[in-house]
C-alpha cells in the first residue's frame, strides 16, 4: 500500500490538533446536529467538530447502560476509566454525572490518572471472581483507542470483562439513539457532587501487583534485561515505572509526556496523526532508539494494543508476533488440552500450522474481539488475538487475566520469551518460517459504493461460484467464521497455498482485501488481483 512522503516524520505544527475548539464543541454542539449514535467493533467513536461525538452522545449512551444494567439486574459497582485524549477528560465527567445520578456505585482512578481498558477489565474480573453476591461488576472505558487526537470514543464492557457483544450493543445503541432524537432530558449531578460520591482507587497498583500472575516477571528479572518502553502519550505512561520498580526490571521510558496533541508522534502511513504501535511509521522514533534496548515496545493511548520492536526483526509484524506468542505459551504454560487458540479469520495463516503441530484446536471466529471473550472467560481459550496487534490470555492457572486486548502483557511476553529462551521474539518467527514457509501479508483497500459494501456483507458461501484462487484449487469458501458459525460480514476463499478476505469498511467507501500467501510475493499479488475479480462478479455495478 503506497503510503505518504511524510510518513515517519515528526508532526508538524499545522497538524496538531486545536484542543480548545474540540473542548467547546464537545460541549456546545446541540443535540439536534449531531449524528447518531453508531457502534462498531469497539463501541461509539466520533469527533466533537463533526457532530459524532459529543455531549449529547455521551448523555445518551451512558443512560442506554444504566437501562441496560436495571433491566439484567447489574447492581454491582461500574468501573469508569479514560485514556488520554483531549476529549476523554470532559466524557468522563459528563458519564459521572449522569451514572451518579442514576444511583451506580462508580469506581475511579485515584489521583484522576487516565486507565488502560485491561485494567478495567481485570479489575471486573477481579470483583466477579470475589463477590459473595450477586452484585456484579462491569465497566465504561472512554477512548478511541489508537485513533487521532481530535477523536473521542466509549464502549461498554458487560460483567464478562470484555468488549460488549451486538447482543448488547445493538439494545445500547437503539435505546442511547432514541433518548438523542426524543431529546429527553437526563437527570445529571454537578460534577462535584458526582466527583464527592465516586469511589477512588487505585487501579493501577493493584493491575501492577497481579502481573506475577500471568508473566514469569522473574525470568525477567533475573535475565537483567534492558527494556525499552514508548507509551505513545497514553494511559500506560505511569503504569511501566511502577512495573519497574515493584518487579526490579530494568525499564526505559523513552517518551513519557502527555499531550492531547500528541505532538511528539511520528505521521502515520497516511500523513495522519494516528497512535497505532503497530505501525512502523508511527513508531519510527522507537524502532531508530531499539539499538539501545535488548528488546522494546510500544503502547496506544488505551493500551490495548501492543507493538514489539527485536533487534533481529525490528518492529515485527503483528501476525508474526501471534504465531511466536502462541508457540511459546502453548509449549510451556501446562494449560488443559480443552484450551484452544483463537483467531480472527483475517489472522495469518502460520498460526494454523503452529497450533497443528502443538496439536492444539483453534477457533476461527469474525474480525473482533468480543468474539473471544466467553472462550477467555471459561477457559476454553488459552489465547485469543487478532492481526491488528490485540490479544490477551490466560494467567499462569489457566484461569481469566484480562478477557479484553492487554497489549502490558504482551509487551511483557515478549520480554520473558528472551529471557527464558535466549532468543527474540523476531529469531523464534524465523525459526518457524523454517519449518513452515514464510508467508507473504497484506491489507488492500478497493472502492465500494453503500450498496456493494451491503450486498457484500449479505453474501452466503452459495453466491460464490470460484474454482481457482491465483492458479491452485479453492479449498474452502466462507461467508460465516468455521470456529463459532457467525457470520463474518464479507467472504473469506482459501487454498492449500494461500487465501483471501473481503470485508466493507463501516465508515468509509471502501471494502477492505485481506489476503496472504505461502509462496511469494508475485503469487500474493495473483491472489489479491484474483480477489478483486471474484469479489466483483457478486457485487451489484457500481453507481
């Protein structure tokens, strides 16, 4: 995919964002003008100067939840959390004074530091596991994760820990859409007021003290390793100093300011401001300081994703850093064989040979995380990650860690798989290209009018009718996920030496082309150019 000139170059000025108009149109933007309330595969996310994302949207959806939770009987305390971002800060003072309103027993980060989403989710988890009764926990993180500065977002992470599924978000968001039409008056509390009756605690300490749990954080000490760290101005900033010191890791902070312009980033791919530590131009500045660490990594704002720089392999792939991670853990933690791998069906093909030869199940399911939660949570999965840098699994015990993305963890992973075995995350995928092939990734984008992405979207397996993909015989053709039967919203083709995926973008106009090869480069572009073929003889012409 070309990508900008600037791409990996500092921010210029003219790029920032201007805070206090995002603030005032958070604030002043009536409901009237704003758009609807609209959740994708990680809550409602918007900008204030668009009318996506505003107070009137936050007045709605939090009132959605507290319908929701009335009506499942989740009398337990609500877990709120923010990231970063400029508008993060005035939606979480607006949700307070509309949860404290409605009676809920709100917990916040003492000091008002920002909370990484699996904190929040562990922190569910935590008070779940050790009710006595049936007041159940659940959560509100406001962030739109890796997205850029002048963005804001909110999702709803049930009892569960993790992300909502559309059995519940579609409730949320019909519900939160017509309290924003009927203009509804919401009955609030003075922030004060909401600030006096919240329970403080800290978050972070007690996510920090658990980790022993789920990483052999004294290999990493004893291995002395020089560990280096970019938060990407997020809410982990103050989480790895305390990693450092309660575990005696060596840990660097390279960048540990805040700024809700994240003027210190690195431009995107496309020019763009965009927190995304998988990306190799937005952690260019990273990448060119790894010389100095054993082994460095990155965060976004909401710390869900992790990025993983080794000096064999610099930033790795993320679908790279899945197949090591799930070698490593799957040889070593002593989990019950009913433990499976999970993956997104957009998710290399490499981790369907690891898990072969581990002789472990794996549960294909759609792009999105909160199709691994119950797998997580009842320990059927031992693991559940997906391409675009998220996973998480289970602790030591083989019990629930954190059942939404915990990129602390995988950063630390990372960091034990050097310590126990001497080698790299980068050397261990050589390794495995080794005994499997080294395949060939990439995500397209192709054009797509509203009623083409829908008409792609409604596809069953019947509506195709290819034999061949890139010159070898289609294997399998998929309109719904082989590992729980949903369906996946597009149309995934396989051979025996490689495969392809098509899926419409929810916001623009566009569908989006997985595809991936296990011969070469010239064979991933027959498949990609095979991909916009078969894909257009189903699609409807365009306008």
């Amino acid at each position: 995919m070309p990508h900008h000139p600037d791409a990996g170059r500092p921010v210029p000025a003219h790029l920032l964002a201007n805070i206090p108009r995002l603030v005032s149109a958070y604030y002043t933007t009536p409901a009237t003008d704003c758009g609807p309330v609209a959740f994708g595969t990680s809550g409602h996310r918007g900008t204030s100067t668009s009318g996506t994302f505003n107070e009137a949207h936050i007045i709605a959806v939090v009132s959605a939840v507290c319908d929701w939770r009335d009506g499942q009987g989740i009398g337990g305390p609500l877990f709120l959390g923010a990231d970063t971002h400029a508008l993060s800060e005035p939606a979480l003072a607006t949700a307070l004074e509309v949860l404290v309103a409605r009676g809920v027993h709100v917990i916040v980060q003492s000091g008002g530091l920002p909370v990484p989403t699996p904190a929040v989710s562990r922190a569910i988890l935590r008070h779940n596991q050790e009710a006595r009764s049936a007041a159940r926990a659940d959560g509100l993180i406001i962030t739109p994760s890796h997205n850029p500065p002048g963005d804001g977002g909110i999702k709803y992470n049930p009892p569960s820990g993790g992300p909502a599924g559309a059995d519940v978000t579609s409730v949320v968001e019909a519900r939160a859409n017509e309290i924003l039409r009927a203009a509804v008056t919401v009955p609030r509390v003075a922030l004060r007021a909401a600030r006096q009756a919240a329970e403080e605690r800290d978050l972070r300490a007690a996510y920090v003290a658990e980790l022993g749990s789920v990483i052999d954080m004294e290999a990493i000490r004893r291995a002395d390793l020089r560990l280096g760290v970019d938060p990407m101005g997020g809410a982990a900033v103050g989480y790895w100093d305390l990693i450092a010191e309660t575990y005696g890791v060596r840990v660097d902070v390279v960048q540990d300011r805040v700024d809700p312009t994240f003027s210190f980033m690195r431009l995107d791919h496309d020019g763009k401001i965009r927190m995304d530590c998988s990306s190799p131009w937005a952690m260019a500045g990273l990448v060119e300081l790894a010389s100095r660490f054993d082994l460095a990594f990155g965060n976004d704002p909401d710390v869900d994703r992790h990025g993983i720089v080794t000096r064999s392999a610099g930033l790795m792939n993320p679908n790279h850093y899945l197949a090591v991670a799930i070698e490593y853990l799957f040889t070593r933690r002593g989990w019950p064989s009913r433990a499976a791998i999970g993956k997104t069906l957009v998710s290399s093909s490499m981790i369907d040979r690891v898990a072969a030869r581990l002789g472990r199940r794996v549960v294909e399911v759609p792009v999105g995380f909160k199709w691994f939660v119950d797998g997580l949570l009842d320990a059927s999965l031992g693991f559940g990650g997906e391409e675009s840098a998220g996973a998480s699994f289970l602790s030591m015990d083989a019990t629930a860690w954190s059942t939404d993305k915990d990129g602390i963890i995988m950063n630390l992973l990372a960091a034990e798989i050097l310590a126990v075995t001497g080698k790299d995350p980068g050397e261990h995928y050589a390794r495995l290209t080794d005994v499997f092939g080294a395949p060939v990734y990439a995500r397209t984008d192709a054009p797509a009018t509203k009623a083409q992405k829908d008409a792609l979207k409604a596809l069953s397996a019947d509506d195709v009718q290819g034999t061949t993909l890139a010159g070898d015989p289609v294997t399998r053709i998929l309109t719904r996920a082989p590992g729980n039967n949903a369906p996946i919203g597009g149309l995934k083709v396989e051979s025996d030496h490689g495969w392809f995926a098509a899926r419409p973008s929810g916001t623009e106009d566009i569908y989006k082309i997985y595809a991936e090869s296990f011969r070469s480069e010239e064979h991933l572009t027959a498949i990609q150019r095979d991909a916009l073929t078969l894909v257009a003889t189903v699609l409807p012409p365009g306008a």
